[in-house]
C-alpha cells in the first residue's frame, strides 16, 4: 500500500534508500527554530558575530540539519517504529546556511528480529548532502520496527559501531575561528576550552515545559511522519495510549538548556552515542545537565578544542542532584535523554 511505510522484514542489509523530498532550508526554518527552543548560541545568532570570527554568516543551528536530514528518513525508515533507540557515529561535516537544500539517504547496515517476534531492531546510516553533492552530515541510528507477518525474515546482522568519534575528524564542522575576535561579552562567557575540567558537572538550571502545539508544530515543521508523534486517534489503542514527543524536539531543547554553563560551545561536531531512555509528553518540563567526559585538542587547528561532553535530559525532577541512574544502577526514572557529543570551544 502506498505510504504504509517498510516493516521491519523489508530491510535487507545493503539495501541504500534515496529519501523522498529535499528540503530547502529557509530563514523561516531559523525563526520557527528559535522560537521552539531559545537557542542563544552567538554564532548561530548574530551575523556580525559570525563574519567577524571567520563565517560569511551565521550559520544554522547544527540540529536544524539534523533535524531535515533525519526528517527525510521517516516515512522510509521508522514510520512504523515503535521506537527510535539510538544514535552513534555522528559527524557534522560542514556549515549549513539558509539556501543550502539538503538530500539524504540511508544504507541498511543491520537487522536482528526480538525474542517475540513482533518486531525487530533496525541500524541504518544516514548521509545528509547538500544538492551540490557535499556532505553535511553523517550518523548511525537503530529503531525498533514493527514486524507485517507473512513473509522471511532474514538473519541477525550486527553492525560494529565506535564508541567514540575519533576527534581527528571533527575539524570540518566550522571554518578556521579569530579568536582575537571572539567577543566573551557577546557569547555570553568568558569560559573557553581550557577553562573546562574533565569531571565537570555542570546544571543547566533552567527547565522547559514541553507544549502539546510546540512539540506537534516541531513534528511538521521537520517532515517527520511518524505516526507515534502526530496521530492522536491511532495512539490511543498503542501500548502508551498517547502521542510521543519527536526524540529530536527533546533534543533541541536540551541543547538549549544547555547554554547555561556551555556558552561558548557553539557547534555540535560529533554524535558519540545517544539514547531516548524513556518516552517524553506534552506537559512534562524537561531539565538538563551535562558532564565533560574528555577534552582534546584537534589537529592542525589552534583556534578551537573539542570537549566531550554527556549531556541527561531529565523530566518532572528537580534538577540537584544530577540524576542519571538509581540505586538499583539502572536509569534514574525521571531521565528520558543519555547524549554522549562532541562540542567545539574556542581556545
């Protein structure tokens, strides 16, 4: 049937899917941005801080290319999910800027059927590229699909992914920076890349009440069609019984939130690993705070170091006593986000 999407015995390793629809991104994709999540990153906001650092302007916000590129892959990939479980592997590889239009595709890269057969998880690569062929973006993600019935299944392939993004290649997500031009006042902090401990924790204070108009808004304007995050009637006889929040609007919130204390990281390099621990939904208010894990220098490049940092998305809990797991070692309940990223800081 047209539209129905592929079930989980569709997906044949190797198999790569041209992705229906590019997207022009737009001034009015920034503004929409901005008014869904806040975000007050200086190079992504102010053109003039931007040109003066080394940008012909500002770019977009590194999710908003996730967010077109991901969006691509829905009706393809996961339209029939009942999960989205994770991401790795993800590198930024260039700028985006209003104009560019992006394409994706993905390569089947893994498949293994659950032990009660209704379904099976999924690992698909995904490339982002503008029109004229250069790559944006690239990340390996793994869903939970449901199985049709009816037809073989083929055998479990596992895909061996990195647990961490070598920072060698994280260079390309921004142009060369002029620090003498970096105006701390400006960004917000006078905290740069030495500044950082690994160890760190650090609260992010605010939190964000997720809306049942903002989050459905997020969900068209990114071209996801997953029916778990926009079909009210259908969900109602799901094993949730409600509408999900888009995994990426949660995302981009905690992003966010997380410029309180991380101002002066303004681009997303690199995705290490990722994880939506548990569902989130309209009226929950999300809570976020990160740990840097690692900090490294990347080669070649004297302006700007990478910090790796574990950023937890939290909901309904005050925000205190960092939560991640309980005392059972499990995920803390109030936890719904476990982000490993690489974030790019001036030096």
């Amino acid at each position: 049937m047209a539209g129905a999407g592929r079930f989980f015995e569709d997906f044949i390793v190797g198999d790569v899917i041209r992705h229906a629809t590019p997207r022009t991104v737009t001034v009015g994709d920034v503004a929409l941005n901005q008014a869904l999540y806040g975000n007050r990153f200086v190079v992504q906001s102010s053109d003039a801080f931007a040109r003066g650092v080394g940008y012909p302007r500002s770019p977009v916000d590194d999710l908003i290319t996730f967010h077109v590129v991901f969006g691509k892959t829905v009706p393809d990939v996961s339209l029939n999910a009942f999960a989205n479980l994770g991401y790795a592997a993800g590198r930024f590889l260039r700028p985006v800027y209003p104009g560019d239009t992006l394409v994706s595709t993905s390569e089947v890269i893994g498949v293994r059927p659950t032990s009660k057969g209704d379904a099976g998880v999924v690992w698909v690569k995904t490339s982002g590229k503008r029109a004229d062929g250069a790559p944006v973006l690239e990340y390996v993600r793994w869903v939970l699909v449901r199985v049709q019935g009816g037809r073989p299944i083929q055998e479990t392939v596992v895909p061996d992914l990195p647990t961490v993004v070598d920072p060698s290649e994280l260079g390309a997500a921004c142009p060369r920076i002029d620090l003498d031009k970096w105006d701390n006042d400006e960004a917000g902090s006078a905290r740069r890349f030495d500044d950082f401990t690994v160890g760190e924790k650090i609260d992010h204070v605010d939190g964000m009440t997720v809306e049942e108009s903002e989050h459905q808004l997020a969900t068209r304007l990114w071209q996801n069609t997953a029916k778990v995050h926009f079909d009210a009637f259908a969900q109602k006889s799901s094993k949730i019984g409600r509408r999900l929040v888009y995994g990426g609007h949660v995302i981009s919130l905690a992003r966010s939130l997380s410029y309180n204390g991380l101002e002066n990281a303004f681009h997303v390099a690199g995705v290490n690993g990722g994880r939506h621990v548990a569902p989130i939904f309209a009226g929950d208010t999300l809570y976020a705070w990160s740990e840097i894990l690692d900090k490294q220098k990347l080669p070649g490049r004297d302006d700007v170091g990478a910090l790796r940092v574990r950023m937890t998305g939290f909901k309904n809990h005050t925000p205190g006593d960092f939560p991640r797991t309980g005392e059972d070692g499990k995920d803390h309940p109030a936890v719904v986000l476990d982000l490993d990223l690489w974030l790019l800081v001036p030096r």
